[in-house]
C-alpha cells in the first residue's frame, strides 16, 4: 500500500458545494483532499451569464468562509419578492424592510462563486486533485478505499460525496434514492427590461409552471433581470429555437407588464428538472451532501441553499473530530440535516404539484392562499423565514441575526 495516499476527509465533487466543505475545514487539523472531474473554467463576465440566488442565512455561511467581501461586490440584493398566479389577483409579498434585514438575499453570478471557492480552496492547506475522475469506492472498518481514473488509490477516513444528482458515489455504497421527473426543463437566461426592478424577485405560476425574474448584477444597472421559466417538455426545443422576439413575446405574455417591455434576451440554456431525493444521508465512512443528498426543483431557489447548510452543519461537526468518520458523528450529521431536507423537499414539491394542478375548486383555494401568507401574520412569518434559511435547526455559521 506503499502507493496509496492516506486522508483525513476526501471530498469528491468540486462544485459549489463541495468546495465549500473544503474550505471549510481549511482550518481544521483534518488533511483533507478535494477531488474534481472537470478543470476550472475561467470565463470573462458576460452580462447574460447564469446566477444563483441565495438567501439570508447562506450570505452569513459564506462569511464564515471568508469569501462574502469578494462576493458581494457583484451581487445584487434581493429587496423584496412578489409572488403571484396568472390569471389571479391574490399576492404575497415579502420585503427586507420587515424583517429588520438589509436584504432577504442576493443574486450573483454562478461563475463568480465557483472561481471565488476554488482560488480560495487552492490557497488554502487542501490537495485539489483535479481534474480526475473517481472510478470507484469501497468502504472498510476504518476508511473508504477510492479509486481514481489513473489508477491511483486513495484511503479517506471519511469520504463527502458531493458529486450531484446522479452521484455515484451512491451507488456504490448501496443508497437508493426517489426520483421523480417532472417532465419539464428550467430556461435559463436574461432579460433587459424597459423599468427598474427596484430590488424585487418576482415568481409567477402558471398551470405549466412558475416563470421567475430577480435582479441581476450588471454594471449597477437596474433594469437587468435572471429569467427562469419552466416550460413542459414538449415545448421546450421550440422555446430554445424560437428568434429572440417571439420567445419575449411569449415571456411577456405569461409574466405581464409589472417590469415593463421585454427588450432584450440574453442566451438560452435549457434544463431538465427532477427531484432526485436519497434514501439516506450517511452510509458507511461516507456523507452526501447537496445535489447528492437532495436535487429539489428550482422553485422558490432553495436547492443551493439547502446544500451550503449541509455543508456548513458537516464542516461545524468535524471541527473537533478525533475520527471524521466515526458513526456517531455520522448520526449526529444525519440527525441535524433530515428534517430541513424533508421540509424543504416537501414544500418546493408541493409548491410545483399545487400550482399546476388544473381540478376544479384548486384555484381558488390557491388564489384564497397567496392572499393567507400575504395577510395572516403568523403564516407569512414562518414562510419568510424558512425562506430566508432559518427554519428549524440552522448551523452555528448560519444562525439568524
């Protein structure tokens, strides 16, 4: 075993996730070695690029981090959400202002916050092995035995699969996961409005699902918008085919004039959805963490946040570790994360599932709910701030003000 490199923790997966685990056991005394299949991508900014939004008690974990300053200086505050249903005149809003916050959460470039963790994850105390593929995974009494895809072997007293929806790491220790296709694809992109967006995301259902417009960061311009629309899988390639006038058109149509004209489109990227959720988030020496523990859909933008809370509570866990795979550390990782999980897995399933049900009477009851979690003071308190990250158990990085 002469050839074989021995860890602490081996992170597999180097997206946003797995970075952030990685830099945040930067600190510890734990060696610990980051495992990634593709090279990092350095693209200049583009004014079309894709964004993620994140929320209140995810800017608080990439503080901790040490990244937010950096970030920060090309992220947009999210001011406000207006939530409505086409066709419907019930609302619900949630503002900043009302919850004594400086904003409920930012959009920023996905680019930006890839490249951020990984030139900090590079100077910090972590071996990147990168790009190479993991090609295999067998746990022990006392470590997980990796493969990689040029023969190497590695030996992990804990093993972080972070490796996406489809993980494989799954797989070979034996989880299962419930997955269901919602026979739809998100199309990404950006739209240049004819009025300012003042800071507000908006979210508006649709029976074919929910099209979506946050602020994005441009140049400080306020009238750049992210455009998400869920769209059926049948009328996907025409909406990714059709020219850039009749697909504003068509958005227009559904999202109506709140924002103004659409008067420009950036490019388009189409992608399908599923809500891929694992049976587990332990097994033997082995933790999943986002996309491979839970692939939510992207309504209410809640799949990022979720895993950067994973991340913070496993990170919060090993920093004192003696043995980072111990089975009670384990547990108390498992403990800690499931009821988030199921809760914000129910809720963005159920969000979906309601407002694209035709029965009769349901809208209705969806008009009279919008105006409930509008109006109700202590509903829509308890939804702004499970939307904000901090509903039920939050990690020590994530804690509410």
């Amino acid at each position: 075993m002469a050839d074989t490199a021995m860890v602490d923790v081996a992170i597999v997966g180097g997206g946003l996730v797995g970075a952030s685990v990685a830099l945040g056991l930067a600190g510890s005394r734990l060696r610990v070695a980051l495992i990634e299949p593709a090279p990092l991508d350095a693209r200049p900014p583009q004014w079309d690029e894709r964004c993620i939004a994140i929320n209140h008690a995810s800017v608080r974990v990439l503080q901790g981090l040490g990244v937010w300053p950096q970030l920060a200086l090309q992220a947009a505050p999210i001011l406000s959400t207006h939530v409505s249903e086409r066709g419907r005149f019930g609302v619900a809003r949630f503002s900043a202002a009302e919850s004594g916050l400086d904003a409920l959460g930012y959009n920023l470039p996905v680019r930006q916050l890839g490249e951020v963790l990984w030139q900090r994850a590079a100077q910090a105390p972590v071996q990147v092995v990168a790009p190479m593929r993991l090609t295999g995974a067998s746990p022990g009494d006392d470590h997980v035995g990796l493969t990689l895809a040029d023969g190497r072997r590695m030996t992990a007293r804990l093993l972080v699969a972070a490796d996406g929806a489809q993980s494989p790491v799954r797989g070979w220790m034996g989880v299962g996961a419930q997955t269901h296709d919602y026979r739809q694809s998100a199309i990404v992109t950006a739209v240049r409005c004819s009025r300012p967006h003042r800071g507000c995301a908006y979210e508006r259902f649709t029976p074919e699902g929910p099209i979506a417009l946050l602020p994005k960061p441009w140049a400080q311009e306020d009238r750049l918008c992210s455009l998400i629309w869920t769209t059926p899988s049948p009328l996907v390639a025409d909406r990714m085919q059709t020219d850039d006038a009749r697909f504003l058109s068509q958005a227009q149509e559904v999202f109506g004039g709140r924002l103004g004209r659409f008067e420009q489109l950036g490019r388009r990227q189409a992608h399908p959805l599923q809500r891929v959720v694992g049976s587990s988030l332990t097994a033997a020496r082995t933790v999943f963490v986002g996309n491979a523990a839970q692939a939510l859909h992207p309504v209410a933008a809640q799949g990022f946040n979720l895993g950067l809370r994973d991340a913070a509570t496993l990170t919060e866990l090993l920093a004192t570790a003696d043995d980072p795979g111990d089975a009670a550390l384990l547990r108390a990782y498992g403990q800690r994360r499931e009821a988030d999980r199921r809760r914000m897995a129910g809720f963005t399933d159920g969000v979906v599932r309601l407002f694209s049900n035709r029965v009769p009477g349901l809208s209705g009851l969806r008009h009279l709910g919008l105006l409930a979690l509008d109006l109700v003071p202590g509903l829509h308190e308890t939804v702004l701030w499970q939307n904000l990250g901090y509903a039920g158990h939050s990690p020590q990085a994530a804690r509410e003000p």
